[in-house]
C-alpha cells in the first residue's frame, strides 16, 4: 500500500473533506490521527475506519491552540516514531453572500485568521519532527481562491484566507524542502458534496462550479482522498511547492 507505515495527522478530521482524506489515507495503509473539537464525531469517524480494516486514533485537539497542536503532534512523534502527513482541513467559519462594504470586520478577518494560524500551528509542529526525520509531507486544500475576484456573489474574506494560506504552503515548501519536506496544495474549485443545499438551491453554486469545468462535472470528496495519498506518497516524491489541479479542468493551467 501507497502510504504503508505512515502516520498521519488530519485536523478537522470529522469534516467532509477530513473525512474523506482521512478513510482514503488509512486504505493507503497509514495511521490516521483524526482530530478535532468534538470526540464524539472524531470516536464515530475512529470506529468506521477500523471497521474497514485501518488504523485510526481520535484526540480532541483545537487546530487554534498553539499549546494543544505541538503537545499531540510531539506525542504521536514519541509514541508511534515519526509524523509522516499533515493537513489541516478545519471550518474556517468564512461568511459569504454580504457585499464586502456591507461586511463587519470581525465577519471578514474570522477566517483568513482562522485559516492562516491554523496552517501555521499544524505546519509548524509537523515539520519539527519531520525535519529530524529528513522526510514527510504537508498538505493544504483550498487552491489560491480561484485567481479571479466573484462579481455577481460576495464570499467575503474566504479567497483572502485561500490567497494567503497558498503563499503560506509556498514559503514553507521553500524553507523545508532541504530537509526533504515536501508541501503541497489540493486545488478544487469547489466540491458539490460539501456545500449545504439550501445555499446551493438558492444560488445555483454547483451548476456554476460544474460549468466552469472541461469534464462538465466538479470534483468529489473520493477524488479529493485519492489525489491526497498520491501527493502524500512517494509516487509524487519530486513535487512541491505547488498545487495538484483536481478542478476538471475549470483552471487549465
């Protein structure tokens, strides 16, 4: 298996996204830490992977608490022998159908602070260990925020948070990779399955998601888990620094 041996740390975990690259790595034969702020969700996701035949191990950890995201990644280091995956996929509470200068502050900064010091704490506490073990790999999701700027739907601070946590992955695949740190970015354009169908009802966002594509259909939260254990794997061993396109071709280059 692709990811036989690894450990894997997923925040955000009990998610759609979390959920799906959490079952798709522990198939690929690693260890999932999933993690996040309620246990009984991250015990339900726990149970479902080991019933299918992975390993998983649930904590209750805050991707916010600087304290609580080095204790865990320093205790999954000492306990199973390194940290090999990282990503951090937790709901950045972004606020979206507002135009900007209708916006409140708190309602704009929320998530590209969420996001930014999220990828930040995660990253940060994964590399330490993966730097002392001349290897691993980090992960991000979201894209860059789709390079153009919405006209007809405000989405508030989110593309800024993608903007930023992109430069993010780029500057810490630039200072890690002489320590055979490998950062990557998942790049989507938008996945149906995760947009609530009351908003998507109201606003046709999966009809316009899909149209933009060249495959005329977006992608899934299967495809997302299959793209995540190639990039985590050593099938990607030369790439970083860069975004794996899983946008259908709605970004063509």
């Amino acid at each position: 298996m692709l990811l036989n041996g690894k450990n894997a740390i997923v925040y955000g975990a009990a998610g759609g996204i979390g959920t799906a690259m959490s079952t798709a790595f522990a198939r690929a034969g690693a260890k999932v830490h999933v993690t996040g702020r309620t246990a009984k969700t991250l015990d339900a996701l726990a149970d479902r992977i080991r019933a299918d035949g992975g390993q998983a191990e649930p904590a209750v950890v805050d991707a916010l608490d600087e304290g609580a995201v080095t204790a865990h990644a320093d205790a999954v280091a000492a306990r199973d022998g390194s940290v090999d995956i990282s990503v951090c996929l937790i709901d950045i509470a972004d606020h979206q159908g507002t135009p900007l200068v209708d916006m409140a502050l708190e309602d704009f900064e929320r998530p590209i602070r969420i996001a930014v010091r999220s990828t930040f704490l995660t990253a940060r506490a994964a590399a330490r260990h993966m730097i002392r073990q001349r290897s691993g790999v980090i992960l991000t999701f979201g894209g860059d925020g789709g390079g153009e700027p919405m006209r007809d739907y405000s989405i508030g601070g989110l593309q800024v948070a993608l903007n930023a946590v992109d430069f993010l992955r780029r500057q810490l695949a630039a200072e890690l990779g002489q320590h055979g740190i490998r950062v990557l970015g998942l790049h989507t354009g938008g996945v149906p399955e995760g947009i609530p169908a009351e908003l998507d009802a109201r606003h046709g966002i999966t009809d316009s998601i899909v149209a933009k594509t060249m495959l005329k259909r977006a992608a899934t939260f299967a495809d997302v888990g299959n793209v995540a254990v190639f990039a985590a794997s050593d099938l990607a061993a030369s790439m970083t620094a860069t975004s794996l396109n899983i946008t259908g071709g709605a970004v063509s280059d």
